[in-house]
C-alpha cells in the first residue's frame, strides 16, 4: 500500500533531469513532505505531439489528480479514490485496465510512508498506536513507480478541460520492506522507464514486478507521528523519531 509519500521536485527541474517537456504551466513546485489522495501530484508520461501519431515520442511532465478516475466515472467524488491499483489484478480490473494498456506513467517521489500497529509507550491498557515509517533511498536519489493515468471528461460540462489522474502501482512486499507491510508500492528502475512509458506498446507483465536491486537500495526509518495528520507539512515530518512519543490516529484524507 501506498497512500502517502514526500517529494521536494519541482516540475520544471523534473523536466531537465529527465530530457521531458514541462506541460505543468509551473516553473517552480513548492516541497510537499505529506502528499495525500486527491492532491495534484507530478507524474511523467510519453506520448506523441497530440494530433500527430507519427511524431517523435517525448516524456512529458503532467500535473495529474491522484486517485484515478475512469474515463467511464458518472462523477469522480462519488466513491472512494483509487489512489492504489494490487499489480496482480490490474489487467483485469474494469477501473484499470484500459490505461495498463494504453496510459502508464512515473510517479516521481523522495520517499514514502507506512504504519505499524505497536503498543502505546507505557500504556498498560493495551492500546495501540499507529506508528509512521518513512522508506527512502540511503543515497537521497528520487525514486520512480510505476503508474496508471486516466483522462476524465464531465459528462455535464463536456467542454471544460478534462481531468488528468494517476494511481500507483503495488505489489507484494519483498525484502526489508516486508517487516514494515505486506505491500509495496512498485519501483520501476530507470532501465524499465522506456518499455513501461512506450505508449506505442501494451506493455509487459515482466515490468511489474519488484526490483530487487531498487528494493535494495531503500532505507526505513520511524518518524515523527505528526505526519499521520494531513494538516501537518515540512522536512521535520521526515526527521527519525526516538519512539518515545505515542503515535496518533492515522487520517488518510
């Protein structure tokens, strides 16, 4: 799972580091240590100039809703957003597989958040606390997923601009990441970014599936409980946490 992560890119960056277009309209991304469902996140994209199917493919950085909506959505705020689509399923999953096929990205991310269920320090109760681990290269690199986007247009609005939104990907847990949950969110090394982005191809089930060398390369650390509160932001959020402050109730949205 998933369903928060920190990221300090900024689009315009982004669009250097990776030889891409910025197509956000925004020179400069303000840092955001708590992103939550429903935000408007960075992903990365390849397509053809619109229109022109015989133009040369370019990444593309896109400003995109995360939690993704199907293009068949009566109304996007109707249900629960689908911020996490299970790998295992997503060829198959009416709300997924059309963009497996046709529209996959890159979530760009510095690290991202899970819970433990522990003990609350010195509560002889026996209530628990939600603790918040934060996982991220030990090298400070960015880190890629795997994503799925859609293209939303309002069937009551049909010429305002359509709605842009992503979900990332997620697998069973493997390695050091396993003590922490059960799943992962999928990390797509830089030698898979070409065959996943190719939007002239359907993809291939050898894409997703875990790296062991990116898996290898992440770090865990608890951190500060004030990040189980999407109110709270800033780089303290990220700062190890010595434990001895109960956690607080997780709130994902």
């Amino acid at each position: 799972m998933c369903g928060r992560y920190a990221t300090t890119a900024d689009p315009a960056a982004l669009a250097v580091e990776l030889d891409a277009v910025n197509e956000t309209g925004e020179p400069v991304e303000s840092a955001n240590y708590n992103v939550a469902p429903t935000t408007g996140v960075l992903t990365v994209v390849a397509r053809h100039d619109h229109g022109d199917a015989d133009s040369p493919v370019r990444r593309r950085i896109r400003r995109m809703r995360w939690g993704l909506v199907p293009a068949y959505a009566k109304d996007p705020g109707r249900s629960a957003p689908l911020f996490n689509a299970r790998s295992e399923t997503v060829a198959t999953k009416p709300s997924f597989r059309t963009s497996l096929r046709h529209k996959r990205c890159l979530v760009p991310m510095d690290g991202w958040y899970e819970w433990q269920t522990e003990p609350a320090p010195g509560d002889t109760a026996g209530r628990a606390v939600k603790v918040p681990y934060y996982m991220s290269r030990g090298d400070g690199q960015r880190i890629f997923m795997a994503g799925l986007w859609s293209v939303w247009h309002d069937p009551k609005a049909p010429t305002d601009p359509p709605l842009l939104s992503t979900t990332i990907l997620t697998t069973d847990s493997v390695d050091q990441l396993a003590n922490v949950h059960e799943r992962m969110p999928l990390i797509l090394p830089p030698d898979r970014w070409d065959a996943w982005l190719d939007p002239d191809s359907l993809g291939h089930p050898d894409l997703i599936r875990p790296s062991l060398e990116a898996v290898a390369a992440v770090e865990i650390r608890r951190v500060s409980p004030k990040v189980n509160s999407v109110r709270n932001n800033g780089p303290d959020l990220l700062a190890p946490d010595d434990g001895e402050r109960a956690g607080e109730q997780i709130s994902l949205l």
